[in-house]
C-alpha cells in the first residue's frame, strides 16, 4: 500500500524555492517510474512558470525540452484536466458578461421581495458588485443555505442592517444557483467539483507540488485538503521563514499570513493521519547579497524590534529617485531602461516597473515608452466597456424612444455619428474616414445652430447650409456653401435610411430573441462588421497585435452576449430598456484576454499581485504614502463589520476576504514580496503630487529602507538645466532631442548672446545638427528658442484683402479695436466667429421686448 505524504518547502522570498521544488520533483520521478505529477501555480503566472520549470528539467545545453508525465497547471486548469469528460464540465458555458446578464433579470423579477436593492438596479456598478459578492460567496465556500440559516435564526447576533442585506443577497443568491445549476456550468463553483470528483478516485500514482501562494479561498483550501488526503505525496512550497507547527508567530509578523496557512495545511494532515516528512529549507540564494541584506533588514524592522546595523556592498543595489511629475517620472524610468539596455548587460524582459495603482500611469505609459522605444507588455485587464462598439450600441438605443416627446437628440446623434462604425456608402464603397469626420464636424455646427431634432433628421427635405427665404431673390449662394450643404446632407441621409427603419423593425420584435435578431441583422446591414475588420486589418497592417485581438474580442462578446441572452431571457418580452441594460451589464463584467508575454519586452503590472521572481532590475514607481501602504477600503456589498458577523456564525471551511484592516496587516509582505522580485537592483520612484493633484509624501516603508541604508534622494527635474548630468536624460534620438531643446532654452534665458551649454550637451547638439533624420528638425525647433513675436505693420495687399478699399465701421466695431486690436483682427479681418448655438442671445432678447411692446 502506498504511504501517503505532505512536505513543505520553506524559506524567506530571496532563495530559490524553485530550484528546491524541482530537485525533489526529480527525486521522485526516478522513485515512482510511470507515476504522474502535477506541478500548481497561480493562474497569473503559469505560462511563465511552466517555461521556467520545464529549463529546469532539461538537460544542460538541451534548447528543445518537452515533459509527457508533468503537468505545469493552475487549479483551473487542473480542473479541466480531470473533469473535461464528465457530464457537469460539457454543460454549456455562462461567461462573466452572460452572469451579469442573469443578476440583472433575477433582481428584476424579484423587485417586489428586496427590501433594500429593489432600486438600486439601475445603478451603474450594481450588477457587477452582485457578482462580485457571489463569486467571493463561491469562493468562501459560502452557499446560500448557509445565509439563508442566518437570516432566519433570530437568535443569530447580527445587526439589523446587515439582517436586511442578508434578506436580499439570499433571494438573489439562491435564484442565482438555481438556474445556473440547472443549465450551465459555473466556472466559479469549479474547484469543488474538481474536489469532489478527486475524491473518488485513486490518486496513489499521483503526485502534486504546489508553488508561489501565500494564502488560499476556502474552494482552494479543500482542493488542497483533498489532495492531502488522496494523491502519494503534497509538496507545498511557502515563503516563510520556520516551520509554525504549533502556535502561530506573534503579531506583527512579517510572516504571518503564509504561517496560517503552513499550520491549516499541517494541522490537517494530522487529523487525516498522513505523514510529515518534515520541512526542507531553501538555501540556494536567488538574489544578490544586497538584496539579501535588504530582506533581512525589512524582516527585522517589521517585527517593530530593534535593528542591527547594516550596510549594502555593491553600488547602487537600491535607489530613490524623486520626479516632478508622472510624466517625467515614467520618462526617467524609461531613459534608465534604455541606458541599461544599451550597455549590453541587459535584455528587456529583466525589467518589472510595478505599482500599486497602475490606473494613475495608463494615459503616459504608452507615449512615454513609445517615444523611449521600448517594448513593454501591460500584465493588468482591461473592459470593454469603453469600445466604440458599445458607445454605438448604447446610442441606438437612446436616439429613439417612441414614448418620448422629442428624439433624435443632439448627444445621442453625435454618440451614434462619432462611433465611426456606420459609414455613408459612396458608390459602393464606405466614406472616406477623413472625408466623414469633416462632413460630421459640419452637421454637428448646423444641428448646434438650428437646434436640429426629432423629425428634422428624418424629413425628406434637405437641410440647408445656408437659409434664403423663398421670396429673397437677392442673396446668392456661394459654390462653398452648397459643398457644405452636400456634405451635411450626405450624413442626414444616411441617418433618415437608416435609423428609421431599424426602429420599426425594433418595434415588431415581441421578444428578446426577436430583437436579438433584429439588432444583429441591422449591424450587418449597415456596415459595422465589416468596420470592424477593416479596424482589425489596418491594426495588423500596423503591427499592432493588441489592438487587432481586442477588435476581434469585442464582437466576439457582443455575438456571445446575444447567444445568453436569447438562452437566457429569449422568450421573456421586449422592453428596449432592460435589453439594453442586460447588453451593458454583459460589457461591465467582459474584459479584454491578452497574450502572454513571451517575447523580449519590459512587463508592467501591479504590485498586489504575485509575480515570477526572474526579473534584474525591478522598477516600484508611484512609491508614496498614498500606495505604499495601499489605502484600503472595502467597496462590496457586505462591508467589514458584516464579514466580521457572518464569520462569527461561519464554520472554519467556510470564510471570507480578508477585511480592509487584516488586508493592511498584510501590506508589508505584499510589499516584500515585490521588493524580492529583483535578482539585482530595486529602485523606488515616487512624485509629490498624486494623480489627483493631492499632496503626497515617500512611503514611509521607502523612507524606512532609506534612513536604514543611507541612500540618497536623487532628484531631476522634469526640465533639464545644462548643469543636470547628461545621462539622466539620453534616451533615443527624439526623446533626447526634446531635452536638448529645453536646456538650450533654460541657458537661452540666462545669456541670449551666448549660450553657455556643458561640453556633453555641445556633443549632443552638434551630433544633432549632422544627423540626416533629425538635422532639419533639430534646426526648425531651435528657431523657435528665439523667435519673437513682436507686432509688425500690415502690408497693403493683405490691408485690402481683409478690410476692403474703404472702411464703414460702427462705433462699438471702433471701441473694440481700441479695447483689443488683436480680437478687432480676428473677428473683422479674419471674420472667425464662434460656433453658433440654438441660444437666446442678448440681442435676440432686445428685439423680443421691442416685437412685445409694439404689440402692447
């Protein structure tokens, strides 16, 4: 009879526990010849993982390997491995758009039973927030009979307010299960099916080596558990410095978290009598001494104990810069990227820029690393909810509503005319996109000017650019002003044929699968399809790899979301705006899959989440109070003095997220963890100003390490002076050329007869002046330093081109030149005119009262 084993791998975050994992996956595949194994990582990071694992189990020298009896999976895919042939796993599919599809007719239909959520439906956000509650229920291994129990104890010490929630996430969360239950397969319930499946069978030849995760969900922990109690041998590697058999390390710890964990798994194994083979250290260190060193000095200082002395040997293993902004700080983390690189010493993929919040860089990382050259891969979701595709969508269904008294509205319009998937068709063929935009720009001044909605877009008489009265036979117009009337009515056309039409077919449809179909047909008809592929061709065209995928995933969602919808809720009747609705929701809870990034790029990603420990030189931009330490605040349904009830009356298989101040508890290691990433260098950057405009400090955790060490602040400013060391500012040509021209200008300031600049910028600029791609441009941005723009007279031409032989003017046209000659020029020379608007104007006004009081 085989004997059943746990072990663990232990050892703080800069030793490889990799290299200790695999030298005992080895051991035991020349042990249990024909055995299987099952090496787990995080979903996050298992392509990654797996490419590393199978180096390792390669001989040397060998640049093609390939493993038959080793898996390299995530729990998910683990799942899929034993359950892809059973009966529950070839249900059909419910994606994350399609649940959110679901909630929304469940809250819908039990509107009448919620005490507290009947209103809230309409809210953007709801939705999503549900979901999110009941896949963190899912996870917890929290059903809805458990809350439901709760809900009717009344012996249960539970507040009121939290009785009520409790009242209506149980309704929800039960009709939930039920029809998910019935006719889908939930990926969120997958693991316990993977749980109960595993238990049934023989998994004496199977062994498992679980890496990279310092804390598990409840589903997690019982897989684990199940595997403990099955599979030959469990081998789980944790960072944690000793082996916490029987009392947990004293508060604060910077190990706590993972110490839970060892002794949930330990105590269990106990329980089911299965051997303890003992822990094996990690000894192979993974990171520089230095890094050592930093890690010993952050263990010691979070346990609030006192610190022995210590000092880094290397030159600048860790380092604080300081920038003006997070433009210029993204701008001197990309100048650093490109210098290390062009040393030689680097390749890009042993870069990692994190940071807790990435949204606060999203609109700059791509300029700035585009202007650096630098290939890069954002390992961070993104919705779909902002694609063209859904603006378009959202407008077709707000342009026209037949128990409204006015449509066709300005902003709906413009949504549906600015989309840029509905295109006019010229002979046979889509508008021109250059030739569209000119000709939308011109309807939206006219539409602005007239007021132009309702039935004014879907008459059969023209619109006229410029208005002359029947009985006017003096005005003519100009060759210019019927071009523009064609252009706009070019536009009005293709409204006036196309909107109505769909809006009456839209009426016919009797039920949700009606209107699916009516909706689809209709955006094939008028072109959106094929927009979309010309987006995807031209993306391809470009290189742009990304862009082209997230095209094609969008219509991809949208056709999904109209399958669910129809399975889901065909034959429930039409109402636009709850169809809409549920598309919407369907696009709040559908992000954008990426490729992994397998080629030589710098990876950007955040910080809360785990990460390879494969990196050189790790980046921690945005390192201020604000971020390090994360804020955190609970944003779901059931705030923390809820969890903190519901977990008083839970089981201990049974549990939630932490709550937001267990979740600062645990920012230290979080943030270890990132510090460890880096095998060499670890450099902090942070800005005075957060994203917001609001004042922030350095990390207290950064000032920590600092002080410690004695590391310098260095700080450039975001406009280089001629005295600034030259390196921190050479990048590629043109991003170094934009630096050139600001230390020209500073020292142009300073002495405009001679410019004094230091023998490196001289070198820079002279090499400027000889390159053939940048000496024209280099010259032309440089004749700007100087150029003044001093008022000079009027030629005489010119004066009669705009002002004719002879000047008839009134006396406030002679008050507004004497007031501001410039405006005078602008507005009677030039004749430019603010756009006109459907407004009441001052002088419309006067002549109001005065057609008034003749009346009298």
């Amino acid at each position: 009879m085989t004997t059943l084993t746990l072990q663990f791998v232990l050892g703080k975050n800069g030793y490889d526990h990799q290299d200790k994992m695999v030298q005992i996956l080895q051991n035991d595949r020349l042990q249990h010849a024909g055995d299987k194994f099952f090496y787990l990582v995080p979903n996050h990071i298992k392509f990654e993982s797996e490419v590393d694992i199978l180096k390792r189990l390669s001989e040397a020298d060998t640049d093609i390997t390939a493993e038959s009896n080793v898996q390299i999976l995530s729990f998910t895919r683990l799942a899929w491995f034993f359950l892809r042939n059973t009966p529950q796993y070839q249900k059909q599919r419910i994606s994350t758009a399609g649940i959110n599809m679901l909630l929304y007719q469940i809250v819908l239909d039990n509107q009448a039973k919620l005490i507290l959520f009947s209103q809230e439906v309409h809210h953007p956000g709801f939705i999503d927030q549900i979901a999110h509650q009941i896949a963190e229920m899912q996870a917890g291994n929290v059903l809805p009979e458990d809350l439901l129990a709760l809900f009717e104890n009344n012996d249960a010490v539970i507040s009121n307010d939290l009785r009520d929630k409790l009242h209506d996430f149980s309704i929800i969360y039960s009709a939930y299960v039920k029809r998910v239950t019935d006719r889908y397969f939930d990926n969120h319930n997958v693991l316990n099916l993977l749980s109960d499946n595993l238990e049934q069978r023989d998994l004496t030849h199977t062994h498992f080596y679980i890496s990279d995760f310092s804390k598990l969900t409840a589903q997690e922990c019982r897989l684990v558990e199940t595997l403990i109690s099955k599979a030959a041998s469990v081998t789980v590697s944790l960072t944690l410095d000793q082996a916490y058999r029987e009392k947990l390390p004293q508060e604060p710890n910077l190990f706590y978290q993972p110490a839970r964990l060892f002794q949930r798994l330990y105590k269990y194994a106990a329980s089911e009598k299965v051997p303890y083979l003992g822990s094996v250290m990690a000894d192979q260190p993974r990171v520089s001494q230095d890094m050592l060193t930093l890690e010993q000095y952050w263990d010691a200082s979070s346990r609030m104990g006192a610190n022995t002395e210590s000092q880094l040997t290397t030159a600048k293993p860790v380092e604080v810069y300081q920038a003006d902004n997070a433009y210029s700080e993204l701008d001197q983390v990309a100048t650093m990227i490109h210098r290390l690189v062009a040393s030689g010493d680097y390749r890009y993929s042993d870069f990692l820029v994190l940071t807790r919040n990435l949204d606060a860089y999203n609109n700059i990382l791509d300029p700035v690393f585009s202007l650096q050259a630098i290939p890069y891969f954002k390992d961070i979701q993104k919705s779909m909810v902002d694609h063209p595709l859904v603006e378009l969508l959202g407008s077709l269904f707000d342009i026209y509503d037949p128990s409204r008294n006015h449509n066709y509205q300005y902003d709906d319009m413009m949504r549906f005319l600015k989309s840029e998937l509905v295109l006019p068709q010229l002979d046979g063929q889509p508008m021109a996109i250059d030739d569209y935009r000119e000709a939308v720009s011109l309807t939206e001044n006219l539409v602005l000017k007239n007021n132009y909605q309702g039935s004014r877009w879907t008459q059969d008489e023209d619109w006229q650019y410029v208005w002359v009265a029947d009985d006017d036979e003096g005005t003519i117009v100009s060759d210019k002003d019927k071009e523009i009337t064609r252009k706009i009515n070019v536009i009005r056309h293709m409204v006036r044929d196309t909107l109505p039409k769909f809006y009456k077919r839209l009426a016919k449809a009797k039920t949700n699968r009606d209107a699916a179909g009516v909706l689809y047909r209709f955006l094939n008809e008028v072109g959106v399809a094929d927009q979309l592929q010309a987006w995807r061709d031209a993306a391809i065209d470009a290189e742009n790899i990304g862009r082209s995928s997230q095209i094609e995933q969008v219509w991809r969602t949208f056709c999904s979301l109209l399958d669910e919808c129809v399975a889901i809720l065909g034959d429930k009747p039409f109402i636009a705006a709850d169809f809409w609705a549920l598309l919407y929701a369907g696009f709040e809870g559908a992000d954008y899959s990426q490729i992994p990034s397998t080629l030589d790029q710098v990876a950007v990603s955040e910080s809360g989440m785990v990460q390879m420990g494969n990196r050189k030189v790790t980046f921690m931009i945005g390192a201020n109070d604000d971020n390090m330490p994360a804020r955190m605040v609970n944003e779901s349904l059931f705030g923390d003095d809820d969890v903190a009830q519901l977990q008083q009356n839970l089981s201990d298989d049974k549990y939630l997220s932490d709550s937001a101040d267990e979740q600062m508890a645990s920012e230290p290691y979080l943030n270890y963890l990132a510090f460890l990433t880096a095998s060499d260098r670890l450099i902090f950057t942070y800005t005075g100003q957060a994203s917001d405009e609001t004042s922030v400090q350095l990390s207290p955790y950064v000032q920590r390490i600092a002080t410690h060490f004695g590391l310098t602040i260095n700080h450039y400013p975001a406009i280089p002076t001629s005295q600034q060391p030259v390196d921190q500012y050479v990048g590629t040509k043109r991003a170094t050329l934009h630096h050139l021209i600001q230390v020209i200008q500073d020292a142009y300031k300073d002495d405009q007869q001679a410019v004094n600049l230091s023998a490196e910028w001289w070198f820079i600029f002279r090499a400027f002046n000889q390159d053939p791609e940048l000496a024209k441009l280099t010259q032309k941005l440089l004749s700007s330093i100087a150029y003044k723009n001093d008022p000079k007279p009027l030629k005489t031409d010119i004066v009669t081109g705009l002002y004719g032989d002879k000047l008839d003017v009134s006396i406030s046209q002679l008050q507004s030149f004497y007031e501001n000659p410039y405006e005078y020029f602008l507005k009677y020379g030039l004749r430019l005119q603010e756009r006109e608007k459907f407004e009441l104007s001052s002088a419309s006004t006067g002549t109001f009262f005065h057609e008034a009081l003749d009346h009298l």
